[in-house]
C-alpha cells in the first residue's frame, strides 16, 4: 500500500469528487440576485426541505452565515448570548462587534451542554447600563469543544427559556449533520428548537465552497438584504449549488463512517503511551489529543509526524486534534496509529 499525504488537520481539506466537478460542468446557471440561478435555487429548496425550514439562502462560507443571521436577529448595540468557545466568538474574526456591532455575552458550555441557570442568567431585558439580550446562539457540533453533540432536549430547554423572554435561537450547524447520522434522526429534527440555522458545505460534505442558512421566508428576506451588504450576492453561484445539492444527496448518510473511524482511530491511539484520549469526548467526527504525559511537545510531535506524511493540528502545547472525513480509509487509519507507536514507544 502506499501512502500518501494524510490529513487529519480538518475536514474542509476534502476536495471535491469528480461527480461534483461534473455537476459544476453540467449546472444550469443563471443571475442568483435576480433569482435566476435553478441550480442554486434548488439547493436552497432541498436544504429548506432537509432542515425543515421555509427558507433558505446559499452564502459563501459559514462565517458569512453567522454574521447575516447575527444581523438579521438584532440591532446595533445588542448582546448575542453564546458559547465561549463557539466559532462565532472565537474563530471570525470579531466580526460580531467589528461588523454586525453587538457584543458577545460569552457562557462556559461543558461537554456540549449549554447550562439551563446560565443561559437564563445571562439574559438581559435591558435597561440604561446593559445591553439588551438579541438572540442566543447555539452550536453542534460543538467545534471547539471537541465535536461534542448538544442533545436535542438540551436545546429544546434552551428554546422553552428564550420564549419566555420573546427572543430567538440561532443554530450554528456547521456539522449537523455529524450530529444527526450519529444520533439517527432526521436533521430537522434540531431545527425544531430553533428559529434558523447554518450548515457547512465544505467540511464533511465534501464541497469546495459554500454554507447554506435556514429559516422562515421572511427572515431569509431579510438575509438576502445584509447578504448583499457584505458583498456575498452571486450572479451563476450554480457552480457552487451544483456539488452541494451533489453532497445532500451523496455525502450526508456515509457521514457516520467518519465519526465511526474517528472513534476507531482513538481507541486505538488511546492505548499508546503518551497520549491520552477522552473516549466519551469523541462523539462525532473530531479527536483531541492530550499529550501531557509524552516527551515531546506538540510542535515536536507535528514535525515527527509529517516526516511520515501525517498532518494533524495543534491546538495547544501539549495537545493536538484531528478530524476524520471522506478521504480517510481504514488503512490510513491503521498507518497513522502505527506510525504514532513507532514515534512514542521507540522514541518517546
Ligand atoms: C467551519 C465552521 C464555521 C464556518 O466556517 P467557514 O470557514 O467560514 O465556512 C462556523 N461554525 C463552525 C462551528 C465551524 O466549524
């Protein structure tokens, strides 16, 4: 067997497969901002569909997403009460304060659980001194926190809380579907709990580009107005509908093979000396390596590991992550593991 370059860093460096270069080449194309565009508009119907939602609307990356849906559930000054270690919060860039402008009310959320008490606690009905509460975003899976599930009764507490106090919930789905394969139910089933959602094209399904955003028709109107504010409205954006709806239909069940091999591939490692795995942490699709107990740190580790044509990604000193997706087979798996046995029962 040979081997080529493994990369376990993330899942959105999957390419595209041939059959979604091909659905780029075949797509009918039209001017999206004018409504033309059939391939991107049946994207949008499918994904509304899938999601359970009235609407939705094609934008160019999950960022784009959060921030119009951010713009679509406040005005300027408002708080946004979310994960303090969401995407949203830290991976955009500041764009919740430095684009839409309102700031984030940020609560510690363990093991994919967003705490009933805090979530509550953290709302604020405004006065003179504090921002008022606009809308409280959630996440799954939850990236940073290791791709952990949110259960769908913890967001349906979540949903019973914000309409006590009138205010919306945001789903930040980047990975739903890692989510729902793992679960084995129907993604609109988180959709039921939340007022309009996000997910990913371009992490597991596969997709060179593109995220798509849910909701009721009127919020989606009021989307695709922000969404040309930020310079994301699309003329042929079929070439980038077209793998999408390739992936919705092709790349959404085998999701499960990934969070399967994921789990494989960290039982295996958490045998090894030196690295250290939570096993229940590993839900879905993500693993987090601790290496507190290993010699080497993780920037050491990381140069060893490329030598042998493996890519992972530090996330801190002395830990690492990688994430499983399509292109992964079960004999990169078993290489990868020995290749690590090699490093730390020789070296280490
Ligand atoms: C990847 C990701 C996004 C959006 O990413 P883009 O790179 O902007 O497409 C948003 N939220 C979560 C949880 C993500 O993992």
């Amino acid at each position: 067997m040979i081997i080529e370059e493994i990369d376990l860093r993330s899942d959105t460096v999957t390419l595209p497969k041939p059959q979604m270069i091909e659905a780029i080449a075949n797509a009918t194309l039209g001017d999206d901002i004018m409504g033309e565009d059939i391939t991107v508009n049946e994207l949008e119907r499918k994904a509304a569909t899938l999601l359970g939602m009235e609407d939705a609307m094609l934008v160019l990356s999950g960022t784009m997403a959060n921030q119009i849906a951010i713009m679509g559930f406040s005005t300027r000054g408002q708080e946004i009460i979310l994960g303090n270690e969401s995407h949203i919060y830290n991976l955009e860039g500041a764009a919740m304060s430095a684009v839409a402008q309102v700031q984030a009310r940020p609560i510690q959320v363990q093991d994919g659980y967003f705490d009933l008490e805090l979530v509550e606690s953290a709302i604020s009905t405004g006065d003179i001194q504090r921002a008022k509460t606009a809308l409280i975003s959630l996440e799954n899976t939850y990236n940073l926190n290791l791709g952990q599930i949110v259960s769908l009764e913890n967001m349906k507490k979540i949903q019973d809380i914000a309409k006590l106090y009138n205010l919306p919930v945001y789903l930040d789905g980047a990975r739903i579907f890692n989510a729902s394969v793992e679960l084995g139910i129907e993604p609109s089933e988180f959709c039921k709990y939340v007022d309009a959602a996000q997910f990913c094209l371009t992490k597991g399904l596969g997709c060179p580009l593109g995220s798509v955003l849910v909701g009721t028709k009127e919020f989606i109107d009021k989307a695709k107005i922000n969404r040309q504010r930020l310079g994301g409205g699309m003329r042929q954006a079929g070439i980038i509908a077209a793998p999408g709806i390739y992936a919705l239909e092709n790349m959404i069940d085998r999701l499960k093979e990934d969070n399967d091999r994921a789990k494989r591939l960290a039982e295996k490692l958490s045998t090894i000396e030196g690295l250290f795995i939570n096993m229940k942490d590993v839900q879905t699709n993500i693993i987090s390596v601790d290496i507190r107990h290993c010699e080497m740190d993780a920037e050491q580790l990381i140069s060893f590991l490329k030598e042998k044509r493996i890519k992972v990604k530090q996330i801190g000193r002395k830990k690492i992550r990688m994430i499983v997706h399509y292109l992964i087979t079960d004999d990169e798996v078993n290489y990868v593991v020995s290749s690590f046995k090699e490093l730390l029962e020789n070296k280490g």
